[in-house]
C-alpha cells in the first residue's frame, strides 16, 4: 500500500484537475476536446463540464489517465486537495468552534 505524507493546509487555492487536463489535451496531446472525448468514450458534455471546474470521477480518471498515459490517482488526490481545501474555506468558522475531544487512554 502506498503511503502518502500529509502537508499542512495551503492558503493557495489548489488547481482543479481539469485544468491539468486541458493543458494536457491543448499543449502536449494538442487533441480537440470532442476527439478526448471520442477516444474516451464519454460524451463531449461530460468532458467539458470537468474540464470547466465539475467533480473528477474515478472513472473520469481512469479513463483520461488511459488517453493521455498519467496516473488516475494524481487526478482523485488533485480533486480530493480541491474539495477540502474549498471545505475549509466555507467551514472556517463553523470549524473554530468544534473542540477536539480528548482521547481515550
């Protein structure tokens, strides 16, 4: 199993996975998004919408990890840092009023 370090909260908004994935299809794959979409075998709305910002999949990673040959887990961690990070955001203050309980001995 692989083990992965946590790093402490960044005040950095993390990138979203799809912009990742547009660099990819327009800089290095130079691939039009319907053609992504074909070879993915998704419709072309389902693309664009995580490449404008909606939720990656697992499935929508491991299929775009097959098409431009990256590792599926970078996009779910990418996504995963996205999702806590605007959590953290929107939990701000609801989250400094939580006390840790103690733990049992």
């Amino acid at each position: 199993m692989v083990e992965y370090a946590v790093k402490p909260p960044t005040k950095v908004q993390p990138a979203h996975p799809g912009e990742l994935w547009r660099e990819i299809l327009d800089d290095h794959l130079k691939l039009p998004i319907a053609e992504a979409a074909r070879r993915m075998k998704v419709s072309r709305q389902s693309l664009y919408a995580v490449l404008n910002g909606e939720k990656v999949t697992a499935g929508m990673a491991l299929r775009f990890g097959r098409l431009a040959g990256g590792a599926p887990e970078l996009y779910l961690r990418m996504q995963a840092n996205y999702d806590l990070w605007h959590a953290r955001e929107q939990l701000a203050d609801t989250l400094k009023h939580i006390r840790t309980a103690p733990r049992a001995a």
